[in-house]
C-alpha cells in the first residue's frame, strides 16, 4: 500500500512539474467538446483557448451548456469527444481531486460552508484541506503559519473584520466572499467561478466586482456568468454560448452592442 501511494505521489508531482506555466502559455485550451446524456446533446464540439492571467467569462441563456462545460473542464463529467489542456498537458481523463492538486480550484453556485464555524475556521480547514496531511494538524507552528494565511485571505475578499463570525449570521454577499477565499485558499493557477454574483444584491455586487479586479494576474479566471452587468466588467473575453455551443466570443465593448447577442437575450425572455 505505501508503495503506491509513493506510486501515486511521484505521478503527481511529475504531473504538477510539467504543469508549471511556460512563458506565455494557454491555461485552458478545449478542443471538440461534446457531452451527451441519455441521446441528448448538451455540448456540441465546443473550442476555447484562455490565455495565462486571462479573465475569460462564459455568458448565456439559462439552458446554454455554461456549467455543463464548468463541470467537465473542472472534471465531474468526462466528454464524449474532445480534449482538455491545462498548460499545455492534457488532463481529459485527469481525476477530478488529481485537478484540484494541479492548480484547478472552483466555487459553486450554491453555499458550501461549514455553518456553526467562525469565517476564520472555515478559511482555516480550506487550507488544511488542501494539504491533506492530517499529521500537519499536530504541528503548533505550521497551524501558526496557516492562521496567518487565512486572515491574509480574508484581507484579499474583504471580510477581515468577521473572521470570528459565525458564518450562519453572514449576509448573502458575505457569504459568496468567503466561497471566493476558500477557493483561494488552495493557492490555484487556474480558478474556475460558477456565477459568483448569483443572488447578490445590486448593492453587493460592487464589493465582488472590486475583489476580482483586484487578484493577482497570475491568477487565470474563468468565470461562468448570465448577467451580463456582472459579465462585463469582469472579462478580458467574452464567450457567448447557446444551445450547447459557442457562438461568438469577442471583447466585452463588441460584445454588449452585438447583435446576435442581444438577439439571444431577447430571444430568452420573449
């Protein structure tokens, strides 16, 4: 058993070695996406090439294929057809955790906290989690050095000042904060967001607006989104998709006055 997982490990870490970013490269590249469940086709040859430090965002309709494409990029669905690279290794058949420890880290649309710990305990276990050594929770000094990264990524989504609130007494916004540092806290080169502003109020939505804006560009983003007054502020490139495909992808100026684009929204709520 020890040795495989020292098997598994040196797999890894070849793996993480090869995924270190080149000068340039692309993060994310797909290539012939198609996903089918039960003869329905819910993606259909999808491409998409996204730059190292790129704010890319995915828009559509309800029913576009935009998390359907999250999950399989993020490793909950394989594809029928077509390749995923990550800096340029192919991770098609990657298991889902084996992408989590390559750099791919992602948030939800819906709440996965740990209600009745306080927002630095939660930022806490997102750390440890991501070392996944249980014999580090014994080390006083390493628990010091993690205490102090969590409190640094509560600086960065901007709620330093409720690290010791019960994250059961949060605010919806607040809440989606957290989500954000506690995918963060994995360190990721590469950090997928399922509709981040889902459910924010207008006037939450500037405070995640700002913290986006503000993370580092050696961070690449990609980031599912429908409304397009959160899309657009964020992105470098705009990717519309409909039914399962991508129909144009243009920069956010070109892309809020198109008229295809505003033919699907039209066509959405009509």
């Amino acid at each position: 058993m020890t040795a495989l997982r020292q098997s598994g490990a040196a797999v890894v870490s070849t793996f993480l070695a090869d995924a270190v970013p080149q000068p340039s490269p692309l993060a994310l590249e797909l290539s012939g996406i198609s996903l089918s469940f039960g003869g329905s086709r819910i993606l259909s040859g999808v491409q998409l090439a996204v730059a190292h430090g790129e704010r890319r965002v995915i828009l559509g309709p309800n029913g576009a294929g935009k998390t359907t494409l999250f999950n399989v990029v993020c490793g909950d669905y394989s594809p029928n057809a077509g390749s995923i690279r990550y800096f340029w290794r192919d991770i098609t058949h990657l298991k889902q955790h084996m992408r989590a420890r390559a750099g791919i880290a992602r948030t939800y649309q819906s709440s996965l906290l740990f209600d009745g710990l306080t927002v630095l305990d939660n930022i806490f276990l997102a750390i440890r989690g991501v070392k996944g050594n249980r014999l580090s929770l014994l080390r006083p000094r390493a628990s010091d050095l993690d205490l102090a990264r969590a409190r640094e990524i509560a600086d960065r989504v901007r709620i330093r000042h409720k690290l010791n609130t019960d994250v059961r007494d949060l605010s919806h916004g607040q809440r989606r904060q957290l989500e954000l540092g506690m995918a963060l806290a994995a360190g990721p080169k590469l950090l997928m967001l399922d509709e981040p502003a889902a459910g924010l109020s207008p006037g939450d939505r500037p405070e995640l607006l700002c913290t986006l804006h503000e993370l580092p560009r050696t961070l690449t983003l990609v980031i599912v989104e429908h409304d397009m007054d959160v899309a657009l502020p964020i992105a470098d490139i705009v990717t519309v998709m409909k039914d399962g495909a991508v129909v144009i992808e243009r920069t956010p100026d070109k892309v809020e006055h198109d008229s295809a684009v505003q033919a699907i929204y039209l066509g959405e709520a009509a």
